[in-house]
C-alpha cells in the first residue's frame, strides 16, 4: 500500500524545523521532521529526547537497552589532572597510616559488599531520573545551608539542558559531582568553590553545573563520566560539533591551582570555540543570503506576476470592449432588419389611395425633414394613423416623427395617446382637400 502524502507544513512549523536540525545537528530534514511530529511539534520536548538519546537516556518512542549517559570521553586530548592525598609524614603518622590501613580497607571492603549485594535485592534508586530538576534544585539548597550563599552562580537545570546552553551559545561547561561520603568534599567546597577567585572565573568564563551523586541526576551523570574520586571536575565544551570532555580534574585541589588548571584548559582548547564560533558566522551568512536572495527571487516573481495580470486584465478590457462593439453593432443591425420589416409590413397594410374624383378624397403634401416632397390621397374617414403609417413606410422618413398642420399650427394625434385613445380620422381633424402637413423628426429626442 503507498505511503500517505505528506502534508505541507506551514511557516511556524518550518521555523521550528531548522532550529531543531541546528540545535541537533541532524543532516536529514525527514528525521528532524519525524522526531518533530512524534512530540507534536513542542521543540523543547524533541531536542531535550534527542539530547537524552544522545547520551544514553532511552527514548520516550524507541527505548534502546539501558546504558549511561555518553558525552565524549574517550579522545586521548582530554587534560587530566589528579591531586593525590598527602602522604603521612614523620614516625607517628606512618605508624597512624599503617595501624588504620586494615581496619579502613575492612570497611571499604565491606561497604562495597554490602552494596553489591542489595543491588541484587532491589536496583539502585538512583537509577531512575524522576525529577532532575528538583535534584539540582535539591542540591543548591543543601549547598547554601551547609557553605553560604557566597558561591558560583549554579546552572538551575538538567545536565541536558546545560550541555544544550553550552552547546548554543559556545562557552565552556564545568560540571561538578559532589560525593557527600568523601572526606575531602567539605573542604572542597568551603575553601576552594567558594574562594572569590574561582568564584570569579566561573562566573565570567563558564556555565557550572553541580549536582550530589546521591541525586539521581548526579549519579546518572557520574555514570557517564566515570569519575575515579572526590572531589571531581570535568571541563565540557563543543569539540568537532560533538560535547567533548577536554579536561579532567580530581582531588583535593587549591583555589590557586583550580583557576590555573581550568585557565589552562580553556585556553589549550578556545581555538576550537573560535573556529566554530566562525563556522557558525558563515553558516548565519550563507543562511541570510540566501534568505536575502529568495526574498529577491520573491519579489522579481511577484513583479512579473504583476505584470502579467496587468497584461491579462488589458487583454481581457480589450476582448469585452470588441464585444461589446461588435454587440452593438448586430443589435444595430437587428434593429434596422426588424424597422424595415416594420415599414414593409406597414406598407402592405395601408389601404388603397382613392380616385383624384372622388369628392371624398384628401390630398396632402408632405414635407420631410430632408426638404424632399411626398403627396398621397386619403379618404376623409380614414384614421389619422392611417398618414403615420403612410409615412412610416417611405424609406426617407425617420424611425421617429411627429405630423403637424401649419394652420392653424398643431400636431395631429396620429397614435393612441392617453388624451386620444382612438386617433381621430381626417375630417374630424379638421383637414381641407388638400393640406400641406409638415413632418417633424424625433429620432435624437
């Protein structure tokens, strides 16, 4: 059975298609239609799967097997930097090491049985990301109750989102997993995120996010970035159009050498940020000229398409005026056929002239409007329409006239009127033996 056709989509819909191919750098228009139309269009929801599915969320549409998040952390570039932990110095804190060395690596041991063992109980809760959000939320709030509201600005939002932000505008994401159970992360965080030089970088340079391991959002993160110890820092930036880990920092590390090594970093890896930043400059350019060069081809297109109409509807003026012309001309000719037949008819009515000798008779002279002369008999009883329709059907006499007597002047009523409804025949007329009668043309009025 054939595919359904496809319908045609309308501006918005087509805006919110080329935004999601940028955001997602997905090449094929018909995939980012598809995941369009799956989430009915909501873009937020359509890049936020996509991102998802990208770092190993399952899809709400087509959930592949469960596996963390995948943010690129296997290019050999990535800088890492770990701090180890002071070793024990002099006679008495060796023999403090060696003596607690058995009983922490008991406890460890222990610890990561027990843990072992109820995962096969019952899965991790932290498994299952209901509320990332609330997480984050969650975690800033611990974060200002135990250290203060003197901190860096944290990114309020998922990890997707914050690697979608970072991703947008180009600026480098440093993602912070907290281990509440660690040792070193208390002072960590009073001494080193919250000393104002690093306050300051952070907030200038980059988008920081941080969240707890124990939240489901930190440990689906940490899953993703397989952090080796606490306090852990991973530097994340756009990279060959792929969020990258370009840098990784672990351990109890000092404000002084924390600003160092993210300022190392970020300048070993601007290169990058400034070539996308370009390549987006051109893509932007091409987009907008070619956006400026459809606009021309629409409106070159709408001036031709102008001037055509013109020409058509010139064309169409021209065809109704020759009809209406050539209409007038067969309703002229119609006209004369049917005045002809008339004067024919009316010709073949009127009744015999009389005899010169008969007493009865009239004879009348008519003048016509063209100075010419027509003289005819009547009898005295004929009706005066009798002269109309005499004169009717000369060939000379208008289509529309009007008989009058010089003396005294007058016009005869040779047709039915509402003061004459019987025309009045020649003698009541008041006509001698022979009148001059005068026939006045009407034709113009």
């Amino acid at each position: 059975m054939a595919a359904p056709e496809e319908r045609e989509l309308t501006a918005e819909q087509t805006e919110k298609l080329l935004q999601f191919q940028d955001l997602t750098g997905i090449e094929s228009m018909d995939q980012c239609r598809h995941t369009l139309e799956q989430h009915n269009w909501n873009i937020e929801a359509a890049v936020q799967d996509r991102l998802n599915e990208q770092e190993g969320v399952p899809s709400v549409f087509n959930p592949p097997p469960p596996r963390p998040l995948q943010v690129n952390t296997a290019d050999h570039r990535i800088y890492s930097y770990v701090v180890s932990r002071p070793q024990p110095r002099g006679l008495l804190g060796w023999g403090y090491y060696l003596i607690m060395l058995p009983f922490r690596l008991t406890y460890y041991t222990l610890l990561d049985i027990f843990r072992c063992a109820l995962r096969f109980i019952r899965p991790d809760p932290r498994s299952r990301v209901t509320n990332p959000v609330g997480d984050i939320v969650s975690f800033i709030h611990m974060f200002e109750e135990k250290y203060g509201r003197l901190h860096p600005v944290f990114y309020q939002g998922t990890y997707s989102q914050a690697l979608n932000d970072a991703k947008r505008e180009l600026r480098f994401l440093l993602v912070y997993l907290h281990g509440d159970d660690h040792q070193d992360s208390d002072e960590f965080c009073r001494n080193t995120l919250c000393a104002p030089e690093v306050i300051a970088l952070l907030n200038t340079r980059m988008l920081f996010w941080a969240c707890s391991t124990n939240k489901p959002e930190g440990y689906r993160v940490s899953q993703a970035l397989r952090e080796n110890t606490y306090p852990f820092l991973a530097m994340i930036m756009l990279r060959d159009r792929r969020m990258t880990v370009v840098g990784r920092l672990e351990g109890l590390i000092q404000p002084d050498d924390l600003v160092n090594q993210l300022t190392f970093i970020m300048d070993a890896n601007q290169t990058y940020l400034v070539s996308e930043r370009l390549e987006r400059e051109e893509r932007n350019q091409t987009q907008v000229l070619r956006q400026q060069q459809d606009e021309a081809y629409l409106a070159s297109l709408r001036a031709d398409q102008e001037k055509e109409r013109k020409k058509k509807e010139e064309r169409e003026r021209k065809r109704r005026k020759e009809e209406e012309v050539q209409q007038r001309v067969l309703a002229e000719e119609r006209r004369r056929q049917t005045l002809r037949e008339e004067k024919e008819r009316r010709s073949e009515c009127l009744p015999p002239e009389p005899h010169p000798d008969d007493p009865e008779s009239v004879k009348i002279i008519f003048k016509l409007p063209n100075d010419s002369r027509v003289e005819r008999r009547f009898h005295f009883t004929q009706s005066l329409t009798v002269i109309h329709d005499f004169l009717f059907s000369l060939k000379e006499s208008p289509e529309k006239f009007q008989i009058e007597a010089n003396f005294p002047r007058r016009v005869l009523p040779c047709l039915p009127t509402e003061e004459w409804p019987n025309p009045p025949t020649l003698q009541e007329a008041g006509l001698n033996h022979t009148e001059v009668l005068f026939v006045q043309d009407l034709t113009d009025d």
